[in-house]
C-alpha cells in the first residue's frame, strides 16, 4: 500500500499559512488597542476600543481552531506516514 502524500501535505501547508496570516492579521489589529481604561470620559475612543476588543475575540477564537486542527492533522499525517513505512519496509532508515 503506497499513498501519495502530497494532497495531505499541500492541506497542512495552506493550513499553516492561514495560521500565520490569522496571527499577523491580530498583530496588526492589536495596534490599534488601546490599554488604557476610559471610564470617566465617554468618547469616541471607548466605541473603537470594544470593536477592536470584539474582532480580537473573533481572530482568537478562528486562530485557536485552526491551530488545533493544523496540529491533529499534521500529527495523523506523521502517524499515517510511519504506518504506511511499517507495512512497506521503507521509510527513513531504508
């Protein structure tokens, strides 16, 4: 039994890439985040705060999804892999 791994690799690379684009897009918003509290005066300032504070949430929360199924994946990727290197007799040592 000889899979072809490079659909699954190509997956895990577009999954890797969207985790990288999430953390530079949070980086990105987080620039605007004030860490001051404004609670005596009520602006502008503290509308625009709680949507930044909303889309990080929103970023987290896909960030933290996607890691994890970029993780599990890669992990069954690797244990498929060195199954199918059992069952063939080759692999890395060979």
């Amino acid at each position: 039994m000889n899979l072809n791994f490079a659909p699954f690799i190509v997956l895990e690379t577009l999954l890797v890439l969207s985790v990288a684009a999430l953390f530079i897009w949070r980086k990105m918003v987080s620039r605007d985040e004030d860490d001051n509290l404004h609670v005596l005066h009520q602006t502008s300032a503290v509308a625009q705060q709680e949507f930044v504070s909303h889309k990080l949430d929103i970023i987290d929360k896909w960030g933290k999804i996607l890691t994890v199924v970029t993780v599990v994946l890669g992990l069954v990727i690797g244990a498929v892999y060195v199954y199918n290197s059992f069952l063939t007799g080759t692999g890395i040592g060979s």
